[in-house]
DNA sequence: GTCTATATCTAGATAGAC
DNA sequence: GTCTATCTAGATATAGAC
C-alpha cells in the first residue's frame, strides 16, 4: 500500500482532535464535514474511510471529550489532595470562558448532547457518575457533589452568554468565592481575601 | 387591503411563539425557516414580509426568551414570600427537565447565544443581571445569588444530558436538597425529610 | 487512502402572480 | 400578506480514477 500501516489510525486521531476544538467553537451541527477535513488538510470525500457518516464521528467526538474530562477531573489514586480546588479555579477561570475550544464539552455542546442518541448519553452518563462518585469523597456528600458539577457547568455557560468582561470576569468569581465559602473543601480555590457582600 | 389591520400582528405573534417553543426543543440552528412558517400555517416565502432574516427571528426570539424568564423569576413587589422557593423548585423539576419547549431557554440555547452577537448577549446579560440583583436580596448575598442560577442552569443540562430517568431525578433531587442545606431560605423547597449521605 | 466529480437534498433568500 | 417557483449556496454522501 502507499501509506503507512499507521496511516489510517493517525488521520483518525488528527480528525478527532481537531474535530473536537472546531465542534465546540462553532457546534457540531452547524460545522460541515468539508471544514473538518480541510482542518486537517483533506478534502471532505476522505471522510468516510475513517467514518461511516458525520453521526459516528458526532459520537465518537462526545465520548472522547466526556472520556477526557472525567479523567482530568476526578483525578486518580496519585492525585494531590488539593486536587478538586485545582480543577475547579481551573474550570471557572476567565481562560476557559473566552476558550471553549479548549475546554469542557457540556457547555457548548450540552443541547446537542441533549438531543442525541441514547448511547450518546449513556457514555456521557457514565462520565458523568464517574466525576461525581470520586468527587462525592471529597466534598461534603453525594448532594454537594451534583451541586458542584452542576455550578461549574452552569457559570461556565452563564460567563460566555453574557457580552462584557467585566459582568463574565463577576459571574467566575462569584462562583469561586460561594464554593469557598459553601463547600467544606481542603483547600480554597483563591486566597482567603474578601468576600463581597 | 385584504387583511385586518391586527393581522400582521397576530401572525408575527404566533411566529415569535411556535418559534421559541421549536428552536428550545430542537435548536434554533438546525431548523429552517420552511418548518418555522409551516407549524403556524404558512409557507417560507411568507416569513420575509414579518423578519428580513433568520438570524433577526433569532434576536427576536431571546430577547423574548430572557425577558419572560427573568420576569417570571425575579417577581415584582407583590411576589410571595416564598417566591425564590417555588421557582426553584419548578426549575429543578422533573417536568422542566423533559419539557424544554416550555423551559428556560439557557440551558437549550446557551451556545448558541455565546455564539451570537453583541446585541443578543447584551440582552441576555440585562436580564441575567435582573434576575440576580432581585435574588441577591432574598438570599445570603451576591455571590450565593450567581452560585444559584448557574447551579440551577447547570442542573438543567445535567439532567438532560443523560440516559437514565433514575440519574436524571437524581441529579435534580440532589440539588434540590443542597440548595436547602447550603443557601438560608426563607422557605425551603421540598419538605425537610431526609438529605441523603 | 485520497482525490475530483457528482448525485441528492436542504437551506436561506428573492421574484412575481394573486 | 401569502403563495409558488426559483436562485444560489452549502450540506451529506457516493462513484470512480489514481
């Protein structure tokens, strides 16, 4: 053959990456399947030797991003214990509102997912529970952990819906300083500073 | 002419309706102006003579969005006591999880506003601000105000992003009771039983 | 495996008859 | 104002040459 034996598999990596930056800048639906090969400076008819339909690479697309992010957020048995305050001033901080190609999947495509497949949303529930369950050791208790989840995803998506950076820069940090303060964590997110009222 | 004089009215009244309902439930991007005109009746030609394009239905469609959410939401003067409780507790439910033609249109339409222009962010933000400045006098503070919609908008996606009803009643479930244990209420949301470990 | 060309369909938007 | 017909553009997907 004229490529490689690992040919194949390396466009398909590079597709899915790339396909999970533009998919959350710009959404899945609204992104067609040309731009996502052009991306990768391929021509949209090469698509479907590595994809079956733009459906298959949708689902594929979520379960890595949901695949990623669990692991990064519940961490493992090495993690250091000031691990979730570091994950959560990561996730709330201004570089993840102004870069959602970059970040968390739920934010930007969380109604797509809504509306997908129900394996979509099994491997997203799964996820899901993972993230909760090892946070869940950590926090308060099982309420605490799907209120904090449901914060984070909630500030993130509040920050990028409004216009001035002064209103997304407040929402962030309202946020960090109420789980500082609600949440009975090892570590604070931010310095013990001032808590306006 | 051979119409009443409230005709082009009604129809741009009905439009903004079915419209909302639509674009919460399917995604405003992914549905054309043909499917928007026939669930009131009428043929896609016809939408030119009430919108010069799709994308003004989409700021038209917001703006109305937030304001009757953050109307409904903040109150006014005459609101009960437990005003903020009773929201709450329609907004982290079950119904609204599975209902959102009729819900709050952030959690279905969040990136697609974070992905608009100025005019429509500017406007979500004025009603974002309404709501919080109302709520941030009933509850704790400013902070506890923005920890509260971005849990309550985060919940809703949450739950609606997974698979299994069992999960999903979870999630709001659990919500529902840190936002009781956590935030000082006047009126809690659900009767003080157990809050499960 | 990738390319170009193409089939098919749908989208947003416009033109002209009624 | 609404309709049908149409223009133009873009989408998903397939076919066949290299």
């Amino acid at each position: 053959m004229r490529y490689s034996s690992t040919h194949k598999e390396e466009v398909r990596e590079k597709l899915l990456a790339t396909s999970q930056a533009i998919a959350k800048a710009g959404g899945f639906s609204t992104t067609g399947v040309d731009a996502l090969m052009g991306a990768i400076g391929l021509t949209g008819g090469a698509f479907y030797s590595h994809f079956p339909s733009k459906q298959a690479l949708f689902e594929a697309v979520i379960e890595r991003e949901m695949a990623n992010s669990s692991d990064m957020l519940a961490g493992d048995g090495s993690s250091a214990p000031d691990h979730v305050a570091k994950r959560l001033r990561g996730y709330l901080s201004t570089f993840h509102a102004t870069h959602p190609e970059q970040g968390c999947a739920l934010p930007t495509l969380g109604a797509e997912i809504s509306r997908a497949q129900p394996e979509v949303r099994k491997a997203v529930e799964a996820c899901l529970k993972k993230v909760h369950d090892n946070w869940a050791e950590r926090v308060e208790d099982s309420d605490a952990a799907w209120a904090l989840i449901a914060q984070c995803v909630g500030a993130l998506m509040l920050a990028r819906s409004v216009d001035s950076d002064k209103t997304r820069k407040e929402i962030l940090a309202a946020n960090r300083r109420f789980i500082d303060e609600a949440h009975s964590l090892e570590h604070p997110l931010q310095p013990p500073s001032g808590r306006q009222a």
